[in-house]
C-alpha cells in the first residue's frame, strides 16, 4: 500500500522494524536510534514524509553522483522499459549491455565486461576468475590472495577473504578462507620526517618481501586504489600502485584493483589508478556505475585472461551466473550516467566544485579536535580526536537534526556528496558538519 505524504514518520517507522532486517545494522539500537523514513530524493536533497530536508553528503552510501532523480537518467530508463525490460545473457545479447561493455573498455583499457549486481559479487568474480585463470593455465597450485590491511571488499563469504575488518570478519570466520594481509600504504601511518610517498615505498617493500617468499601459491593482490574507504578513508600516494604494478609483473601475480567506490571520479580522475598510469589486470566496478538509480556491478580484464578460458571444454569456461546479469535496464542506466560525464565535462567542473567545498570546510578543517585532514577529488575526511565508542551513532544523529546526512567511520568523519552540489548547498553542508560535531563533543563533555 503506498503512503502518502501527510503520513507519520512514527506509522512507517513502526512498520519498518516489524517487517524489514536493515544491513549492517544491530537492530536493538533503534530502540534509541529512530529509523529515518524518506518519501523522495531531488538532487541532493532527501524528504522525510513531515517535509524535512537533508542534504544526502555521502551519496547515499557512495553511489548517487549527479543528484537523486536526475532527468537524463531516468528519461533513458523510461525509454528502456518501454523496449525491453529484462532477458537473461546466457545465450541472449542486447544492446544495452554491448554499448556499455564497449564504452567501460574504452575507458579501463580492459576488455570483455562480467556483470553482477553489486560490489561483493565483483570482488567473487574478479578472485574467481584469477584463480581459475592459473588453473587452465596448468598452475592450480597459485589459489590464494593476499590484501591490505584495512582493505574491504564486500561482505559475502569470498570477498569477506580479502577484507580486513574485523567487526564484518570474525563473526563468519569458520567460513572464511582467509587472504593474507600486507601493510597497508595509509598516509596516517607516516613516521616522524616521512612522507606520503616514504610510507607508499616501505609498504610496497612489505609486500616485496611478502611476495619473495608466497609468489608461487598466490593467484591475486586486490587493492583499493588511492582510497581505502572503509577503513576510515585512508588516503595513499599514487606511486604505492606503480610499485605494485611491477611487482606483480616480477612475481606472476594478478593485480586486482577494486574501483567500487574510487571510480567515477570519485577521486579526481575517471579512475583511481589511473593517476598511477597503470593497467591492472582485473577492475571490479559498481556504486556510481548506474549514478546511484539500479544495482549493477561489473569486472573487466585482459585479454589474455579471457583467452585462457576460450576453449571447446565447458569446464574450462567462467562458470559463475546471476539471473540479471547485465539487465538492460541497469545497463542503459549506466550509459546515461557515462553521457553525462561526457556531455557535461564532469571531471573538469569537480575540480572547481572541490575547491569551494573545501572552503566551505575550512571551518572544520581548523578546529581544534579534528587531526589528519584529507582531501582526495570529490572526497574529504577528518580524524576526531575522541574515545567515544558511541561517537559515530551521535553524531550522525546530530547531523541530521542539522539537515545533514553524515556516516562517520569510528572516529572519521567523512563527506562524499553528489557532483551536483553549488555554493549554498556546500556551506549548508559544512555548517552541518561542524555544528553537529560541536554538538556531539559538548554532549561528551557534559557526560564526561
């Protein structure tokens, strides 16, 4: 039954926690922490049903890059529904999903697009399809992977192997094939006269060692380029890639670079390893793919990759399916979404855009309990200098009681906001942020 808009919060919210299980979310905690429901999304701005406003500053979840509802997008979705709304790809072809693969390679460089519907599903095809890339090539033996400490990638049992959060990690640990973990390039971590790029050297040195001794049993490397967004948007030199580049091409080891939430020029450039100048072997897309309107995941990789399971033996093929792989309708989502980089010169704008979100932060930067202030494209992020274990949960509530939406990570606050935002949405947005962690802070203050 639809709700209108005179509708209580209360009556929906009641609803929800009767009938829906919310993702990464301990449930009990709405006992406290009330569900927010929304009624519509323009632009930048979320509606609650009583009318309130919220500027969406993480895009809601990393996903949403011009703007909820943008017209060019859902235009070419009505124009999709009306042609063809869904055929399975196995055996089947259309045309959305050919543009769409020939545009990413176009882009990546990379070829012959797997899709899937979400980020996790990428991750467990680009893992599956390199080790079963050195199994027909008669290497069974190189199966394993390794990952960054810190590194995420997905939340389903295979990419829950290479993500190094223990909170999303212990619970499932009987389950898990665990990856091994190499230090991570994080800028934070600089020691006392070293720079970013001294930090990027000593853990490429790390996984040189690393690598010396385990090449022979390892299939893949897999690393968020430039970002590690999940563990608290840790920030790392380019040159971190250009070393690991050679040294997977020295020790017979697949490069995975995980551009879920770095692409879409997210960090600056079209993608995140790109400013490294390097051509990985495989790359898992998803989030901005579709400008945050339908779930659609996508891996691309070599040629020589996909050549190694060209073969008449059925087994040697890539034997992994989703019933919507490449659905039409996600995929003419997709080509919308890369038009309007194309048509509107999007990468370019962002760096003026970036710049005037950056002094509107200014502020927040400034204050006296944020350290590590950070910005990387169309990301920014602070460290709080707190002990709170409830910061995170405080504060964003009290960001949305500021018309703000804002996740922290632990004690990161972070914005990563639409590509379409002005300077009045910007200042609204950073006077947001630091009213709600002044707010956040007095109350610990005051609770000792």
């Amino acid at each position: 039954m639809s709700l209108s808009l005179n509708q209580s919060n209360a009556a929906l919210v009641r609803r929800s926690l009767e009938s829906v299980w919310h993702p990464c979310t301990q449930m009990k905690r709405h006992e406290t922490l009330p569900l927010v429901p929304i009624a519509k999304a323009e632009g930048v701005w979320l509606y609650d049903f009583e009318g309130r406003r919220y500027l969406d500053g993480v895009s809601s979840w990393w996903v949403n890059l011009f703007g909820h509802g943008h017209p060019h997008i859902k235009t070419a979705l009505v124009a999709q529904l009306d042609q063809l709304d869904h055929i399975m790809l196995a055996g089947f072809t259309h045309e959305p999903v050919v543009e769409l693969s020939e545009k990413l390679g176009q882009l990546t460089g990379l070829g012959h697009a797997f899709y899937a519907s979400d980020g996790a599903s990428a991750t467990e095809i680009a893992l599956k399809m390199s080790a079963h890339y050195w199994r027909n090539t008669g290497r069974p033996e190189k199966c394993r992977f390794v990952g960054l400490a810190g590194g995420y990638h997905g939340e389903t049992v295979g990419a829950l192997a290479v993500t190094d959060i223990a909170l999303f990690r212990e619970a499932y640990a009987p389950l898990v094939r665990l990856a091994a973990t190499v230090p991570s390039p994080d800028a934070r971590t600089a020691e006392p006269g070293e720079s970013a790029v001294d930090v990027a050297r000593r853990a490429a040195g790390a996984l040189e060692t690393w690598l010396q001794q385990h090449h022979a049993g390892t299939a893949a490397l897999i690393v968020e380029p430039l970002v590690q967004c999940a563990a608290g948007m840790a920030m790392h030199d380019a040159s971190y890639l250009k070393w690991v580049r050679a040294l997977c091409d020295r020790y017979e080891v697949h490069l995975v670079v995980d551009e879920i939430a770095t692409g879409f020029g997210r960090t600056g450039t079209m993608f995140a390893h790109q400013q490294a100048g390097i051509l990985p072997d495989f790359i898992c897309l998803s989030k901005g793919l579709t400008g945050g309107t339908l779930p659609l995941s996508a891996v691309l990789t070599t040629d020589t990759v996909y050549q190694a399971f060209y073969d008449d033996d059925v087994a040697r093929g890539f034997l992994h399916s989703h019933s919507y792989t490449g659905n039409p309708l996600a995929c003419r989502a997709a080509l919308a979404t890369l038009e309007l980089f194309e048509h509107n010169d999007v990468l370019a704008r962002n760096i003026t855009l970036a710049q005037s979100i950056s002094q509107a932060f200014a502020p927040l930067t400034a204050h006296a309990r944020i350290q590590n202030a950070r910005q990387l494209g169309m990301i920014w992020a602070w460290d709080v200098d707190t002990a709170s274990p409830s910061f995170s949960r405080r504060y964003q509530q009290h960001a949305m009681a500021h018309g703000v939406l804002l996740r922290p990570i632990g004690n990161t606050i972070y914005a990563m906001p639409p590509y379409v935002m002005d300077d009045d949405k910007a200042a609204h947005l950073a006077q947001g942020a630091l009213a709600a962690l002044e707010t956040t802070l007095a109350e610990e203050n005051t609770n000792g």
